[in-house]
C-alpha cells in the first residue's frame, strides 16, 4: 500500500461516524425523545380542551353536598385536600428539572393548571362538607405551607417514572373513594356515606389522573425505547422508593394512610396489585420478579466493533411491545400533524433506536 493510499484510508476511517450503522447517538437519541415528547404534548393540549374543560365551582351542585359525612369520610377529604396543597411545590420542584424540554415542561405546566383545578374542588368539598370552619380552613392551608415538598429524584427520567407510578395511585384513590361515596363499598363504617356530588368529584378527578398517567406512560416508553437499560434502573429504583407525595410532612398523615388502607381505598396491596403490576405491564416489563432479579446484572459490555452494550436488559422488558407502542405513538402525532398543517412545515418522524432483543 503506498503512502497515499494509507493517507487517504486515514482520512476515511476519521470521517467515519463513532456510532456503529443502525445505532443512534446520545445527541441524536435525545432530540429524537425532545420530539416526541413536544408531538405528545400538542396532541394531548387538543384532547384535553376538548374532553376535560370543566370547572370547580360551576359544574358541581355544591348546595346539594352532604353536611352529614361519618368522621372517618371527612378524614379523607381533608387528606386529600391536603395533599393538593402542594401543587405550587409540585410545579416549581419539577419544572427546574426539566425546563430545558419544551415538550415536558410545557406540559408540566399544563399538568399543573389541571392539578390547580382538582385542590379547587378539594377546598370546595371542605367548606361545603362543613364538617370545618372556614377559618380553621385557612389555618390548615397556611399551616401546610409552612414546609415544602422536595422532589424525590433530581433528573427527568426517574421523575417521569415516578410521575407515572404516582399518578396511577391517584387515579385509584379516587376510583375507590367513589366507589364508597356511590353506596357500592365494602366498609360498613361508610354505609351512610352515599354523596353523589362527592361521588363525581372524585370520579372527574380520576379522569384527569388517567390522561396524565396515560400522558406519562408514553413518555416514558420513549425512554424505554432508546435508552432501556436507564430506563429499567430508573423504573426499579421508584418501584422500590415510592411514596405518596408530601406525605412526610402533612399533619396526620399517618391516620390518613391507615384509613384509607382499611377501607379498601388504597393500601400496600392496592399498590402492588392496581398500581405497580398494572403499570409495568402497560411498560412492557416482564414482572417484578425479573426486574428486581435483573437490574442486578446489567452491566456494559464491549461488542466486537469496540462500542457498548447492555446486558440482561431484554430480558426484563418486552422490546417488541416497547416498540410498537412508540410507532403508534409517532402515528398519532403524525395524525394530529396532518389535521393541523404541521406536516408540511416540520414533521415528527419515528426514528429506530437500532437496537434488538
């Protein structure tokens, strides 16, 4: 081989791309995630104006709300109003996280203005209940103000995992808890608890917690898609961390949490059997056993090109379902693009990750 040929081979083997054929790069892997998550979050504002545009104080007859609860019904509903006292801390803690993504922090902000929305109705409950005075009412609020509520993890991937976990939760809270005021529960100590107005309170607010969950689950099968192994680390270490958001610093919580544990409305069984299971299989992730046994054994090992890769990974998680999910959500933005013009003008592409189980 002569001088100007090894110089030129030279010259091509530095122009060749670091990223194997078929593998995407970090850089190119996040923008592809940006996209999706802006095409997501465009879609879900459409849907959620059309479906969900109701109002605390207009849409619900207060003046027909029980005045009668039991002690325990009231507990609840103070607990859950509490816990909506948070949303400020809620929105901010989160959006300094992730304010670099237009896409997740501008549906965070929706998100919160939904979730604004739901401590309206819990404020509304507490002073039509008139199970408290309004004034102990504010008290309480300034009281539960004096703390804030920090966030769990400080990075965007475990707080989409923990937000999909902890929306689910809520979701169930308030689908059981309609259950009990509906006169269909099975706790004798709510048998004259039936409210219909609390019942739709609860039931409007657990739509709300299905599309937020249904919102999060999507992004984070975009996570699960291109980057699995961090995804799976980051779903195992919430699974094993959860908690119920500022329940460490809300008065009384513990009462709260035992009652709502023996009633049926959600306890440790609950969490396991309607929150956990039932989100790792929409995840694709093959059980809590073989994740728990799995994230043991991942570890980076070098192919025979040089590059990493992740071991055990798919063993844990369905790839095929993960990618399926995320081709049909690239096709529905790719839809909603269409109806709205923004196809000709710049259009979100599905783009394979390259990777395989």
């Amino acid at each position: 081989m002569s001088i100007k040929d090894a110089k030129i081979i030279k010259e091509i083997e530095e122009q060749r791309p670091k990223t194997p054929a078929g593998l995407l790069s970090k850089q190119e892997k996040d923008r592809i995630i940006e996209r999706g998550f802006v095409g997501l979050y465009r879609w879900y504002v459409s849907r959620s104006q059309k479906t969900r545009n109701w109002n605390p104080n207009t849409d619900f007859k207060w003046r027909e709300f029980r005045t009668d609860h039991s002690e325990k019904l009231n507990y609840i509903i103070e607990g859950y109003f509490a816990i909506e006292q948070y949303v400020p801390d809620f929105v901010l803690q989160l959006l300094k996280v992730i304010r670099r993504s237009y896409g997740q922090s501008h549906f965070h902000i929706r998100w919160g203005s939904e979730e604004e929305k739901h401590s309206d109705l819990w404020e509304n409950t507490m002073l039509f209940s008139h199970y408290r005075t309004p004034k102990w009412i504010e008290d309480y609020k300034h009281t539960l103000r004096e703390h804030q509520w920090e966030l769990p993890w400080d990075n965007p991937m475990h707080m989409i995992f923990y937000k999909v976990i902890q929306e689910r939760a809520t979701q169930v809270n308030y689908l059981n808890t309609a259950l009990i005021v509906g006169g269909k529960g099975n706790d004798v100590d709510f048998i004259n608890d039936t409210d219909l107005v609390l019942k739709r309170v609860a039931q409007v607010i657990a739509i709300d917690e299905a599309a937020h969950y249904n919102f999060f689950l999507e992004g984070t099968r975009l996570y699960l898609y291109y980057y699995p192994a961090q995804a799976l680390e980051a779903l195992y270490d919430v699974i094993k961390f959860f908690t119920i958001p500022a329940g460490n610093i809300i008065p009384g919580y513990d009462r709260f949490a035992e009652i709502v544990a023996k009633s049926g409305i959600y306890g440790p069984r609950e969490h396991l059997r309607d929150i956990v299971d039932v989100a790792i299989k929409s995840l694709g992730v093959k059980g809590k056993n073989l994740l728990y046994k799995g994230i043991k054994r991942i570890r980076s090992v070098p192919n025979m090109d040089g590059t990493m890769r992740d071991t055990s990974t798919f063993d844990m998680v369905d790839y095929e379902n993960v990618t399926s999910k995320v081709k049909r959500l690239f096709g529905h933005i790719g839809d909603y693009e269409k109806d709205i013009g923004l196809d000709d003008v710049y259009p979100t592409q599905f783009v394979p990750s390259g990777l395989s189980g």
